[in-house]
C-alpha cells in the first residue's frame, strides 16, 4: 500500500516533538497492509529503538507467547505504539509528544482499517477509554464507530509484576471470539450474492 509506506517514511523522518532530538531510529510498526487485529503499545524502548522494529525486546517475546497461545504469528497482526520514538530512558510519554503523535497513529488506523484494536497498556486504552483505570477495563471489548478496542495490560507488566501474567494470559484468550463474533456479524450485514448459473456447454 502506497499511502502506508509513505506514511511511514513521514514517520521515520519527523520532527514534531522533542523525541526526534534523542531517537536512533522511529519506529511506524509493522504488519499486513489489511490486518484484522492491530496491536497498539506505548512506545518504543532500548531494542525497537535501535532496530526501527515495534515490540522486540523481552515484552516482544512475552507477546509473541500470547498469540501463538491462539494460534497467530507476528505476521497475522499489526503491531504500532502510540508514540513513535523512544522516550528518554524508557519515561512515559508526555502530553505534548503524545499530542504530536496522534495524527500518525490516527492515519494508520485509517489505512489499515482493523476490525479489532487491542490497547496495550493505558496509554493506547485512551484511545477508547478516557479516563477510567485499567484496571477495571481490561478485558472488556468497546466498539467505537467501526472498530472495536479491546483493553489489555501491557506485556511489560508481567515482567515486572508477575501478578499481570495471568490477566493477561485470560484477556487474550478472548479474542478469538470476539473475532468470531465480528465475522458473524459481517456475514449477516452483507447482501447475499446471486446463485452462479453452471454453464453445461
């Protein structure tokens, strides 16, 4: 998709906040052009920042683990962050970057069109859930015009406090249905399509 790759070389290249000052390399976020789950982060830490790669290091590893646990690879899913350069020793993101940001993570999901974001972590659960905690959200699928957001605890919570580590693991578990469900929902909602006639000469 054209529009995909010159987005993200606008991302590679920009300058809007003071991030571009300290990053070694932006990081868009990979995946199939027309996925049906996109996974949205926080931001870039040490490794993504040096390989221009979303969710490599040790949370990355946690993630992959979680989807083979309902049989999807990296391949099968988008996979972005809500900020696009590393924060300074890994710090939350601030609102003025997280501001600067939005547009390109607005554009992607315009693009991608995924029928089911699923929010890692509370910054990206702002996306569809301002305001509230995490804690008594995640899990719970919200749809939002044509998408539906799934909150979930980041990956790196579980490494730091194993306690997540089962939430976690039960959140994910949902999303095969959830996606049944959406492609139910997608069957009934379009026209039936006319019987094909067999030509017999």
């Amino acid at each position: 998709m054209r529009e995909l790759e010159e987005l993200n070389q606008e991302i590679r290249q920009c300058t809007r906040c003071r991030l571009a000052q300290g990053r070694h390399l932006a990081v868009p976020g990979e995946g199939p052009e027309h996925p049906k789950i996109m996974f949205i982060g926080e931001a870039p830490g040490f490794h993504e920042d040096q390989q221009g790669r979303p969710f490599v290091g040790a949370a990355g590893q946690f993630l992959e683990q979680l989807l083979a646990s309902i049989n999807l690879t990296r391949r099968d899913v988008f996979i972005a962050n809500v900020i696009k350069c590393r924060p300074p020793e890994n710090r939350d993101p601030l609102p003025d970057e997280l501001a600067a940001c939005r547009p390109h993570l607005e554009r992607q999901i315009a693009l991608l069109k995924p029928k089911l974001i699923v929010t890692l972590g509370r910054y990206s659960m702002e996306l569809a859930f301002a305001g509230v905690s995490i804690s008594k959200v995640h899990g719970i699928p919200k749809k939002v015009g044509d998408v539906v957001y799934f909150p979930m605890f980041h990956p790196a919570a579980a490494l730091h406090q194993p306690r997540f580590r089962s939430l976690i693991e039960q959140d994910i578990m949902k999303i095969p249905r959830i996606l049944a469900e959406l492609e139910s929902i997608k069957a009934e909602e379009e026209p039936p399509k006319p019987p094909q006639q067999l030509s017999l000469f």
